[in-house]
C-alpha cells in the first residue's frame, strides 16, 4: 500500500451491521474530517466488477473523436458530456484540463419534479453512438449510491447523532456521478495549468474512483503543504464538500485539492458526488449548533449546488450571458 498521511478506515463491519465496527469507523471518521477532510476507504462493498467494467466504459467513451462525443453535449440539467474548457475553478486563471460526462438520478419526463421545473432533475443524457454505456455507468451509480448511504451513517455516528439522520434527506437523492479523463498535460505547462484546478467541492461528500495513475493532491490543513493522495487499489477516496462543512458548522472541513497529470500517460477517474435531496434544509442547528453559535443560515441543498454549478460551469455561464443579451 502506498504510503500517505491520509487515514485508511476498513467499512468491512459497518456493511455487516456490526455497531462496535460502526463506532470505531465513526471515530475515525471524526479524526480524519476534523483535520485533513479526506479519508479512504476499503472493503466498501462495491463489486470489483462493477467498478471494471465502468472505468473500461470510461476509456471506450473517451477514445471517441470530439465530434461524436459532443452529439451528447451536456445539456441544462448539466447531464452529459463536457468537452476541454468547459470547467473553470473559482479563482482559477485556465479553464481545467479534463473532459468528463456526468449523470444523475434517472428521472422520467413525467415526473412530479421535472414536470414542475426542478433543476437538475430529469432523465440521462446518454450517448446514441454507445448504447453500452447506459446499463454499465448506471450500475456503477447504483452501487456507489448505496455504499454513500452506509458512509453517512458512519458520518453521523461520528458526529454523534442518530445514525439515520441522512437518510431521511436523503429520499430523491442529488447524486451526480461523473466520468473524467485527463489528457496527459503538455511537458510545457504554464504553472497555473491543471488537470482540476485547486478547489473545494460544493456538496456534502465525494467518493473517488481513481487509477494506477495518480495525481490527485491535497492541500494540508496543518502544514499548508500539497501532498499527494496516491491510488490505493480497492479503495475510494473519500472527502468531506463544502455543504458538509457549513451543516457541521465547520467542525467538519472541506480541504482544497487539485490534479496534476504530469505522468505523460492518460488518468481516469470516476467521481460521485453524493448529496441530498434538492429540498433537504442544511442548518448547522440540526447538527447540535446553538442557535446563536451557528455561522450559517438554513439553504436548500439544491439551491446551493445550483448556484456552485452556475459559477464554475463554462456553458452556464455562455448561456446566462445569451439570455441577459436577449433581454
């Protein structure tokens, strides 16, 4: 295993139901998210399998031309695929250096949501030129969607609440799971040129699928030092998002990171974001704040990742500027 300052916790017992291994993972959950933000995690429960075939999946999609993939454009409900440019980090001076395409909770056309205009919400933008794909990505989601709901409840045994709290907000679930691919970045890079430029994530939790490759880092809370996250084989990357943070007023601290594919080989990953349903109320004081302690109001979780996708998505930005022109 790879050596790291970032913890390894074993879900091995919280999957068997075994509430000492739930309080033990707990706690070091506690220690890993009140210091450094990111955790791993092994014997997560996701298939080996699953996890193959859709990284294979990933690799058959990117090796597309541009042209074909862009007939599955992200759309407005940012499902889709994202060509180079597309994203560009707050604060960031070069748009990142990834493709990715991103999926969400599989909603009909005629559902109580979508057909009243909820953001987000919809079906999947799915590429006509690989059929394949839909069944494989969608099994993957399915799979670490429900290795999300265990991780929450190990979240709130460490935050000593009961541990089905998450849960109940958690019925029509904003999960977005996103395939990426990082093109070997040019031996010529400007300094400021990265493949994901430093940033926070805007939800609650991530869980990171990454290969052999490497070039995930993070930024140490104690040191202010870059360091890297190596892949571990059979593990996710875990780390805690900025709506996390805010409901655990703080406590909980979502940590700068960045990916530099300096390997002059090709990186995949597969990144869920795993948050809750667009109408959960995020307010510290559920989580055991004072009233008058807490440092920030109630907000809809989907209003807030809304607002976060608005601001760093490049085709958000062209189309808001087109309505304000056509105004």
């Amino acid at each position: 295993m790879p050596a790291t300052r970032i913890p390894v916790i074993d879900f091995a017992g919280v999957l068997e139901g075994d509430a000492a291994a739930l309080a033990r993972a707990g706690r070091e959950i506690h220690e890993a998210c009140t210091t450094i933000g990111f955790f791993y995690i092994v014997n997560h429960g996701v298939p080996q399998a699953v996890i193959d075939a859709a990284s294979q999946a990933a690799r058959t999609f990117f090796a597309h031309p541009v042209e074909t993939k862009r007939r599955a454009a992200v759309n407005q409900r940012h499902r889709g695929f994202n060509s180079l440019g597309d994203a560009t980090m707050y604060q960031a001076k070069k748009p990142d250096y990834k493709e990715f395409f991103s999926i969400g909770l599989e909603l009909p056309e005629d559902d109580p949501d979508v057909l009243a205009g909820q953001a987000l919400r919809g079906p999947n933008n799915w590429p006509d030129f690989m059929p394949e794909l839909r069944p494989v990505l969608y099994r993957y989601y399915e799979a670490i969607g429900a290795c999300g709901s265990h991780l929450l409840r190990a979240v709130a045994a460490s935050l000593g609440i009961d541990e089905q709290f998450f849960a109940a907000r958690y019925g029509k679930r904003m999960q977005r799971t996103q395939m990426v691919y990082y093109p070997p970045q040019p031996p010529q890079s400007d300094e400021d040129q990265f493949g994901v430029a430093p940033h926070t994530d805007y939800g609650c939790i991530t869980l990171l699928w990454q290969d052999n490759v490497g070039g995930l880092q993070v930024r140490e809370i104690a040191s202010g030092t870059w360091i890297d996250a190596p892949p571990i084989p059979g593990s996710f990357v875990v780390n805690v998002g900025d709506l996390l943070a805010r409901w655990t007023n703080d406590r909980f601290r979502s940590t700068l990171h960045r990916v530099i594919n300096a390997s002059g080989r090709e990186r995949y990953s597969i990144a869920t974001f795993y948050d809750p349903t667009y109408d959960a109320i995020v307010d510290p004081v559920d989580l055991g704040t004072p009233a008058g302690e807490s440092r920030h109001a109630p907000v809809a979780a989907g209003d807030y990742i809304l607002g976060r996708i608005n601001d760093s998505m490049g085709y958000r930005k062209k189309r808001a500027a087109e309505q304000g022109s056509a105004a």
